[in-house]
C-alpha cells in the first residue's frame, strides 16, 4: 500500500495541551515548536514534517544537514589561517564563501533538528534545547563575522568566525550525546532478534478483530492485528523512541503509534507518517492447528510498492 492510498490522519495538534507557566522551559519551548510545526493540522504540514523528519530518506535528515555547516566552517577556518599567513584574495574570497555556505546548511539544519526535537522526551528534551541554543549562537557569531568582513574589518571578521566555530564544535558535541547517550534518531528496534523459522505466539482463538494486540516471542514484544482474513504482524515497540504500538490506533491496514503518532504500515512495517524514520521490523503470519505462528518476513514475500 502506497502513502498516497491510505487516508489521511489529522495530525495531534488538536489533542495536544496548552504550555503551563509551571512547566519547565524546555516543555513549554517545545510545545510551542511542535504547534508551529503542526500549524492548521492540515495534510501539508504532516508532509513538511515527513520531509524534515527525513521519512523519505530512512534516516534522520537533520544528521545528514549538519555536515554542511561544520564542514563549510571547518574549510572557512583553514582558509582564514592561511590567508593571514598568505595574504592572498582567493584564500579571503574562498573563507567567505565558505562562511556563506555554512550559514545556509545551518538554517536548513536548524529546521530539521528543531522538527525532531518537537517529538523528543525528557532527559533529551533539555540537552536538546541547549544543542539548539548553542547552534544559534555559533551561526549568530559566523552571521557577525560576515558583516565585519562586509565592512572590510577582516581581523574582526577572523576572530569572530573562531568563537562561533569554537561553540559549533561545542554543540556538535552534545548533539552528539544526543545520539549515543539517549539514543535521538537510532532504530529501536535494533537488536531485536525474531524467529527465522515459524514459531507459534498465541492461540487464533484469542486474537480479535480490529484489535491491536500485544504477543511475545524470547521476551521480544509482537504486534499483531487481525483485519478480517488478514493476520498483520510487526515489531511492537515503535522504531523512533519504543512506543507501544499495541496501544496505538488502527486506521486502515496501518498503525499509528500513542506516543508521537508516527504512522506505519502493518503489511510491509515501512513509516507512512513520521516522526520515526525506520521502518517496523515485518513478519509473517500463518494459521497452524489454532495458533498463530510468525516468522521473520523474508524480502521475497514483502509486498511491492
Ligand atoms: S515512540 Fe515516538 S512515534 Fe512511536
């Protein structure tokens, strides 16, 4: 089933409660970015929000973003250093440029990084607003270095570009704490192992219809759904931050996570609507002698878009 086929799911904008001044900032910051982010509720913002979650490209688009600006500001460095040594026009011309470049990449950065942030929780919520806070400074300080060398005033324009180099890698840093320590934008579901062979994991009898229901398999939690004559079954924690999709809502053949509401196919596991970025782990189901059995989906019996 293609994304154009399935209908479309108002997004959460409507359930999502009011900043409270007792909040903390960074709960009441993001309640604000995600209600711009969700302005209107309307089919193109979802769009927006898939394309700066990176859902179309399978990975977190603001990682890929961030190499623009660090390494257009790395090269703008270099160029600096050997233009005050040189004194050379091109080497001045090309450390511009390389500012330019930088300031760019970090606006388009900064759109995606702040579309993820909206749908990340405590602890990483709060580290995520200073690598936020920390990204403006380093791209306000490169911005001011621009107008220095606008002005001809060049050793400002050099010294400038250092300080927001030196708060880039700074941010760079807890960005990517962000990543290792609370795991921002890694496959949950990685790691899980899931039979190769068929194994049963519950009794026929006991799957209803239209229910989303939880089963196990060596402690691996497995969604399946039953629609008819149709068995669906999938990983059941939510690949972005291991939502219990067992607890999510059926809309058509595809299942939308309580969390932060991203939206999968059951028939192939692959995300219809971000904020998650990988797609479920698929498995297939038969009937044997009143049980259901699953094993891991085989690429060859995946459906084709
Ligand atoms: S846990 Fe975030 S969308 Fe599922």
């Amino acid at each position: 089933m293609t994304n154009q086929q399935v209908p479309f799911v108002q997004p959460r904008q409507a359930e999502q409660p009011q900043a409270q001044p007792s909040q903390p900032i960074d709960e009441r910051l993001q309640k604000l970015v995600d209600k711009a982010f969700y302005a209107g509720g309307s089919e193109t913002a979802q769009d927006l929000r898939n394309f700066l979650n990176g859902t179309w490209l399978g990975d977190p688009l603001h990682a890929a973003l961030t190499d623009v600006p660090l390494g257009s500001w790395t090269a703008a460095i270099v160029f600096d250093l050997l233009d005050s040594v040189r004194h050379r026009r091109d080497l001045a011309t090309a450390a511009d440029a390389s500012i330019t470049v930088g300031l760019a990449g970090a606006l388009a950065a900064a759109l995606a990084g702040l579309a993820d942030w909206s749908d990340v929780d405590p602890p990483a919520r709060r580290d995520g607003m200073f690598h936020g806070l920390l990204n403006i400074g380093a791209t306000s300080l490169f911005a001011a270095s621009m107008v220095f060398r606008g002005k001809r005033k060049r050793n400002q324009g050099r010294l400038f570009a250092v300080l927001g180099y030196s708060v880039a890698v700074i941010a760079a840093r807890l960005g990517g704490q962000l990543v290792y320590k609370h795991r921002v934008g890694v496959d949950r579901t990685s790691g899980q192992t899931f039979p190769e062979e068929f194994v049963e994991v519950m009794a026929e009898a006991a799957l209803e219809n239209d229910k989303p229901t939880r089963a196990d398999y060596n402690g691996v939690p497995i969604l399946l759904v039953r629609r008819g004559e149709r068995i669906f079954a999938l990983a059941e924690t939510c690949s972005h931050f291991s939502g219990p999709l067992s607890e999510g809502k059926l809309v058509g053949d595809s299942i939308v996570c309580p969390w932060h509401q991203s939206r999968f196919d059951l028939a192939d596991g692959h995300v219809i609507n971000g904020p998650a970025v990988h797609p479920q782990p698929c498995l297939e189901t038969r009937i044997r002698d009143g049980k259901v059995e699953v094993r891991k989906a085989r690429k060859e019996t995946l459906p084709l878009d």
